[in-house]
C-alpha cells in the first residue's frame, strides 16, 4: 500500500511534524506529498468540472459567510435553503450528488492511525490526551477552492448527524495550494478576544475531534504565491 505522509522522525522515533494543538485538535505536517497531492487535484478536478454537479459559488450555507470560496460536495449535499443532507443537489438542479472518492476515505483513516500513534506515546503520553475514534468510514466530503482574497468565517461544523457529534468523529482537512492562516478557539468569538492560528501550507492535514469536535474554526486569509511550483493548480488554496 502506498504510505501517504511524508515525516521526518527524531531518534525516539516521534514524529516531529505530527503538532499537537490542543487536546482533539492535531495538525499533521507535510502528510500528503506532492505526487498524491497531483493526484488529489486531478481527481476532484475532473468531478467539479460537471456543470450538474460540479463546483458552485456558496456565500452563506446557513452556518458561515464564505468570501471567494467555491464548494462542492461529495457523498452527500448540503441544502442550504432546507438546512438538510440530500443524496441529490435540491438546491441546484436536483443532480445527484458526486461519489466520495475512496482514495480521500483511505486518507482518512491513514492520517487518524498516524495522529492516534503520536498521541498515546513519547512526551504525549504523558499528558493523557484522547485518541481519536477509529475504523469509522467517513461518507461525506466538502472541497473548498479559494481565491486568492478567499477567507471562511469562524463557525462549528454541526449540521452533521447528533450521534456523530456526540461520537467526536474526527474531522479531517486536506491543505493542498496556497498557505492559509488557519484560526481556531474553543468559545465563540466575541469582544476583542483573538482567536489562535496556525499557518497551514499544501501538504498539510488537520484533524478535529474529541473534545475539539465543537472547535470554533476559520480561514481568516490566503496567503497567495506559496503553493508548491511543482502543482498544475491556478493560484488558489484548495482544502477537501
């Protein structure tokens, strides 16, 4: 099978580019290498092209305002005017919904074993964080194409089912494209309180779960001109 991360180890054998946030909040460095990652654009590329089913333009979803961001789903969509999960596109046509790709499912369970492996040994042990649920097989993905001037409000993913909630099922994010500053808090924004960030370059993957399941998350800027040269990808940030 083909390994998907690309990580450095120290002599313990830690992965120095597996970086715990928080306790349910891991970021995974240079997870997807460049081929894969071709790879990854090609394969969505060829699904968002569909004038049925295809990308479209989403500025409120009912949950966040979304400024230069085109959206597709995959497994199922998100009827915005509903607020429901349809197997077809309701809002758009009435197209069905595009498969998920199973190689992203297989990344999914890939980049949880490889989190789930740093947070039950060396230094993070120690600090007794919650691994993150395994063997469950995601059914539902959002790619995210953002312009240059794209940016994502602060916002909660929980128009998902009660009982995946409840579960604290991971939630995963493929980087692939521009860098982006990436921020994040455990209660809403409010006052003068900045939330956290973190910059996230193509490459990178970001996990969710547990007790961050309910993660305050956006995408405050694109950060133009840092994707890799070697992409066949328009200046953009591309997030799955």
């Amino acid at each position: 099978t083909e390994r998907l991360e690309a990580v450095r180890k120290d002599q313990d054998g830690a992965d120095r580019d597996v970086v715990v946030l928080q306790n349910g909040f891991v970021q995974l460095v240079g997870f997807i290498p460049p081929d894969v990652q071709q790879r990854i654009i090609d394969t969505v590329r060829e699904l968002g092209v569909s004038p049925e089913s295809g990308f479209f333009a989403e500025r409120f979803d009912g949950t966040k305002v979304s400024a230069d961001v085109s959206r597709m789903y995959l497994g199922v969509h998100w009827n915005s005017i509903s607020q429901s999960w349809e197997k077809v596109r309701g809002n758009l046509g009435g197209a069905p919904v595009a498969a998920l790709p199973k190689m992203l499912a297989d990344m999914y369970d890939e980049a949880v074993k490889r989190a789930n492996r740093e947070l039950t040994r060396g230094p993070n042990k120690k600090r007794k964080l919650t691994p993150f649920v395994e063997g469950k097989v995601p059914n539902v993905g959002v790619t995210n194409f953002y312009e240059p001037s794209g940016s994502m409000q602060m916002h909660q993913d929980k128009s998902e089912s009660k009982s995946s909630m409840d579960a604290g099922y991971a939630v995963m994010g493929i980087c692939i494209g521009d860098a982006c500053e990436f921020t994040y808090a455990t209660e809403a924004p409010a006052g003068g309180k900045k939330p956290k960030a973190v910059r996230l370059e193509s490459g990178d993957v970001y996990l969710f779960g547990g007790e961050s399941r309910m993660m305050w998350h956006g995408v405050s800027k694109v950060v133009p001109r840092t994707a890799p040269p070697s992409l066949r990808l328009p200046p953009r940030r591309f997030k799955v």
